[in-house]
C-alpha cells in the first residue's frame, strides 16, 4: 500500500465571507449562489458520501456526493472534506470561562487576575479554545456576589461580545449564599446580573445553609424574568435532589431550557435502586442532568473528594432523563489539566462504558444543544449550519483519534485544526506496506 499524502482539505474561494440569505432546497439544487459554502465529498454517520451547500446561516441543500460541486459564485467558497466525517457541532453545556486557564497564572504569581479585562482575555482565549475543538456554542457559569462583585460577569459579557459570529456564548450567573443574614447580597447581585445580560442563573445549594431555600429563590427569580436554571449538585443526597425535581417541575426558561443541574457525580455512588428513583423524578419534572465525564469543575470550592466520579449516564438515560455531557474544568485549580474538548468527554463516556459511541456523541452535540435551549442539528437542508468535519470513517474512530477538524459556525468555517503524522522509514514498515501520512522522504 502506497503512502497515503496529508490529507488537507482543499478550498476556493473565500470561506471567511459572511453567508447571505438564500431560499431553502433540496438535493439535487441549482448551482452555488454567491455567499455561500459547499461542502464536498464528505461522509456522514451512516456512511453515506454527500456534498452539503449551506447560505443565510443554515443547510441550504444535502446531496449525494458531487452533485452540488459545481464551480461557486464570487463571494462563495467550497471545501474539500474527502477523507473526513461531518457532524453536527458539538456544544459545552458547562463551562468556566471566568476561572479558565488560571492554574499556571496562579501558581506563579498568586491568585489569577479577576479584574473585567483579564477575565475577558481569559474567557475569549478558552472559548477559542473550545470552538478550536469543535463546540460552536457554550455556557459559562460566572461567579457574582462577594469581593468581586459583578466583575467577572463583566467580563465574560465582553468576550461574549466580542466572540459574536464565532461561538455562541451564554453566561449563568453563580451567587454563593441566597438565604439567611449572607444570601441578601448574593440576591442582589443576581438580580443585578440578570439586568446586565446573564441568561441563566445557577448556583449550587449544596453548600447554602438551607438549600431548599436557595433552590426556592433560584426558581422564583428565574420564573419572574424567563431565565433557564442551571445548578450545581453532587447529587449524593438522594432526598434533596427529589426535592429539587419537584419544585423545578414545570418552569420552562429562555428558548425553553428548563432546568438543568450538574454534574450529579455523587449519584453514581447510590445504590442502583436509589438512584434510578431519583432518575425517575428527574424525568417526571423534565430536569436535564449535565454530567462531567473528565471529573468535578470546583464550582464553589466543592470538595476535591467529590470530584472523578462521572454520573451513571446510562441509568439515568433508562429512567428517561435527558443526560448531556460537558467538559467543566479548563486549566484552573480544579483541573490544571482540563482540556475543554467535547470529543474528550464523548470519549470518556464511551470508555467508561456508559454509553456506545453513538450515543456518546449525541450527548455533547444533541443532547448538549438542547439542555442550554439551542435548537437541534442535523445535516439535513433547513437546519442550522452548525457542523464539525473530522478526520475519519466513523464515530468510534473520530472518538478515538480526533485530530483534524473543521469547524462550521452560521453556515461559514471558523476554524481549522490540521495534524500530520510523520515516521521515519523503517525496512519493516515498507514490507508490510503500512498506511503512512506524510511526504516520502
């Protein structure tokens, strides 16, 4: 078997230009108009080899492969995706961007900078990180309230801005205390929070003094300015989650969201039987479960023994619950190694064997969109032109070695990723005609 060549796909035009509006159509449609982009050769989950054309932000047309690969007008672009899987994006449904990337900053020189520019910088550096790996949305849970106040809201509201046309960011405000003689300043800075733009708001009554009480003002506020909830919980009290799902029952949030609640390691700890009852009222209120493949996110200083433990995905999946996965933790104190890759937390998932491949990729990409109120894709003409292309034949094999990707946000490309794998010749790997990346020497 000859050497196989780097594989980068190969492009015309300009895949920077912003896409223009164009009518919906099937397979099989007319040429490219200008503006858009047409993906090419590309395989899909099921294996079949299609080209897609996508314009005005959304999947214009998917068809099979070469019958959209006519020549695009000025201002469009095509790419090349022989030799890749196309997917729909993944999205981080947990994220930290204001503590993001501070292990190092903090070790060396003290505690990391939390003034509204340096968490700016920070959150804008790990969400293009993240869009790097293929997530073209995220919510970023934000401290409010304390020493810091509203700063690093401030912040990430900034980077959200700035990040407008890349990645779709969306902040949940995180008080420490709602309750008794500490929580009216956490009330007042989420109230705050939410007139400055935060579209959730979380928290994690676990560590109030009556965290039935935090729960109680969560909600109230949330179902007073249509905010999604979004909270931490190890989830280890059985007891206390069943009654969070029966007062979160029936709140619908922004882009009907809900109730979402995190990570729920401690669920995984529970006898079987107890924890799918608590799965069943999970279900029965419609509360999604984001759970952490890649360990705890520290939110809150929650204890470092809580953390490592991912929840049981496919119990909780069996009892009905939508079940998400997230990454947490990116190079802060909870994680100095955390990587913020979706494809790493689908990965886990698989490995740990709570779910099959498949499955595993739909809860950082399907499942992840819906439990933060995003509406669904799939490459299939009218739905949102938010994609990845990674190199590879199929689920399982991208899981395993996701190196090289290709990144679709509102129908453009946002970001590449390219790696090339080289080996020195050997008389061994000539003989058994291996499959080799890189030039001859």
């Amino acid at each position: 078997m000859a050497d196989s060549q780097p594989q980068q796909p190969s492009s015309s035009g300009s895949s920077g230009a912003s896409p223009s509006p164009g009518p919906g159509a099937g397979p099989g449609a007319g040429p490219a108009e200008s503006g858009t982009l047409v993906l090419t050769g590309a395989r899909l989950a099921d294996g079949r080899m299609v080209d897609v054309r996508l314009g005005g932000g959304r999947i214009q047309a998917v068809g099979t492969a070469g019958s959209l690969g006519a020549p695009v007008a000025s201002g469009g672009a095509r790419v090349d995706l022989t030799g890749y899987l196309l997917l729909p994006a993944p999205a981080e449904p947990h994220a930290h961007g204001d503590t993001a990337l501070t292990a190092g900053a903090a070790s060396a020189a003290g505690p990391a900078g939390d003034t509204a520019t340096e968490v700016q910088r920070r959150c804008t550096e790990a969400a293009l990180l993240q869009l790097g790996h293929g997530a073209t949305a995220l919510r970023t849970h934000v401290r409010v309230g304390g020493v810091t106040g509203l700063r690093a809201l401030e912040g990430v509201l900034r980077a959200r801005e700035s990040l407008r046309g890349l990645t779709d960011v969306t902040a949940v405000a995180l008080p420490r205390l709602l309750t008794g003689i500490g929580g009216a300043d956490g009330l007042a800075a989420l109230r705050e929070a939410v007139k400055m733009g935060a579209e959730a708001i979380g928290g994690c009554p676990d560590l109030d003094p009556d965290p039935a009480g935090y729960v109680e003002a969560v909600l109230e506020l949330a179902g007073e300015h249509g905010c999604a909830v979004d909270l931490h919980t190890d989830g280890a009290e059985p007891a206390r989650l069943g009654r969070l799902a029966a007062m979160a029952g029936g709140l619908r949030g922004a882009g009907g969201a809900g109730v979402t609640v995190g990570p729920c390691g401690g669920l995984g700890r529970l006898p079987e039987r107890v924890a799918g009852l608590v799965g069943e009222q999970l279900a029965a209120a419609g509360v999604a479960v984001v759970c952490l493949p890649q360990g705890g996110c520290g939110a809150l200083e929650q204890a470092r023994s809580r953390a490592g433990r991912c929840a049981p995905v496919r119990l909780l999946r069996a009892a009905g619950v939508r079940v998400a996965a997230g990454s947490g933790a990116l190079r802060d104190a909870a994680n100095p190694v955390g990587r913020g890759d979706p494809f790493e937390a689908a990965y886990l998932l698989a490995t740990l064997g709570e779910a099959a491949p498949e499955e595993a990729y739909d809860a950082v990409s399907g499942q992840a969109r819906a439990a933060v109120g995003l509406p669904a894709v799939r490459v299939e003409a009218g739905f949102p032109g938010e994609l990845v292309a990674v190199r590879g034949e199929d689920v399982a094999g991208v899981l395993s070695l996701a190196y090289s990707r290709i990144v679709v946000h509102q129908g453009r490309v946002v970001a590449r990723t390219s790696a090339v794998r080289e080996y020195c010749d050997t008389a061994g790997a000539s003989e058994l005609e291996l499959p080799r990346q890189g030039q001859r020497g």
